[in-house]
C-alpha cells in the first residue's frame, strides 16, 4: 500500500524537515557516495536533502554498519531511502560474501531505520495496532528495538523493515508519515556514537555469547606443555 503524497501534508509547516538515519554495510555506503564524492553529490542535488554518510571507522553502536544522515521534507526523505535501498540490493547481490549476516538473516531484504524514540512508539501504535497494520498491509515483518533492548542508544531506536523492495518502500513511506506528525520527534544529528572496545566485534542482535556463560573455570594444572619435534610445543 502506498501512502498518498497528501499524507504527509502538514497544514501547519507544510515545508517541515524531518530527520532520519538509515543503517548500510560498508560496500553500500561506498556505493552511496560514489567516486570522487560524485554520487552523493548528484543524489543531493537532485532530492535537496542533506545527506551525509559517516566515515569507515564511525560505525553504529554494536553493528558493523556505517550510519546514512538524512535531512529534508518528507518526501524527499522518501526519494533517498528509495535511492538508499535499491544501491543496498544491487550491492549485496554482487557481493556475495556480504548477502548474509551472521544470524543468517538475509540483509538484502532489510532496510534498518533510525528514528526518534518517541517517534517509534507512535509507529507501534496503541497495543501495537499501528505496526500491525503496517505490515498486514504492505506484507512486511517490522521490528524495533525496546527501550530495554541490549545495546540500545538512549533517544534512538532501530527499525528494520523486511520483505520485497516494493513492499518494504511503501511500509516505510508510511512510517514517515507517522514520523512527520511527531511533534516530539528529536533526532541526534551526530553521526559519531561512543565507541565500546569490548564489543566492538559482534552485531547489533544481542551481547556476546561469553556475558551469559558467567565467568570462566579455573584452569587444570596439566603440567609442562610437551617438548620437542616440528609442530609440537617449545
């Protein structure tokens, strides 16, 4: 279901910029800005947004993903994620090594959107009937991080949108009509997050393995390591 462009009227501010971030791996965000910087050049030009791509090393929290800025009018934003979105499969299609993630999810079906914590309750909607109907509708899975979820930014929650390129598109189109009628809809617009050494090497779905082992057991005495020939211990 698309929405129609009279949705995102705002009788009050009809020129209202909103602000979102869209999660890509690396290869996409380099796609995204292209050579020499020509492609993100063109892509502003031609939606008058701002967008502004994070560098290799400033990457989300808890992910292995660089952060995408957007800044403009609804449907502008819209022209960007589309942009966003079919680079993102054209990309990970050719590069066969980055189709799946390491939960085996396929990352290529999934758009992963940044939004204002309130803005994402008002996606839920009251008992979840909001995000139901989306994804009823536009035959797509939607989910968003909790407030309790591990690794949570605080004012940031992460939506990912999965299924068909077509469908995810219009389900997102209606989430930004949602975000577009936020009047508490307050979005860092940084693209450097706190860095967490500890962490810094597994994704986004959860802590590592080793926090819910406990500590480790002592180790045996198993005397002196062996001594001697090629490949054995020295």
């Amino acid at each position: 279901m698309v929405v129609p462009e009279s949705s995102f009227n705002d009788e009050e501010n009809p020129n209202k910029r909103i602000t979102l971030k869209i999660l890509v791996p690396g290869i996409v965000a380099g796609s995204i800005i292209g050579k020499g910087g020509e492609a993100i050049k063109e892509l502003k030009s031609k939606t008058d947004a701002v967008v502004r791509v994070s560098n290799r090393d400033e990457i989300f929290p808890f992910t292995d993903e660089r952060i995408v800025l957007v800044v403009a009018p609804p449907e502008n934003v819209m022209e960007v994620i589309k942009y966003i979105h079919s680079k993102l499969r054209t990309s990970l299609t050719e590069d066969e090594g980055r189709k799946t993630t390491r939960r085996g999810t396929n990352r290529l079906r999934e758009m992963k959107l940044i939004v204002a914590d309130t803005s994402a309750g008002k996606i839920i909607g009251k008992k979840g009937e909001t995000v139901k109907k989306i994804q009823e509708e536009n035959k797509v899975k939607v989910l968003l991080t909790s407030k309790g979820d591990w690794g949570v930014v605080p004012g940031e929650r992460v939506a990912t949108i999965s299924g068909e390129e077509e469908n995810v598109n219009s389900a997102i189109e209606e989430m930004l009509a949602v975000v577009a009628k936020d009047p508490h809809a307050r979005l860092d617009k940084s693209l450097v997050y706190p860095q967490y050494p500890m962490f810094d090497n597994f994704m986004y779905h959860g802590p590592p393995e080793s926090l819910y082992r406990g500590p480790p057991s002592p180790r045996k005495n198993m005397g002196p390591p062996p001594r001697g020939g090629r490949g054995g211990w020295i």
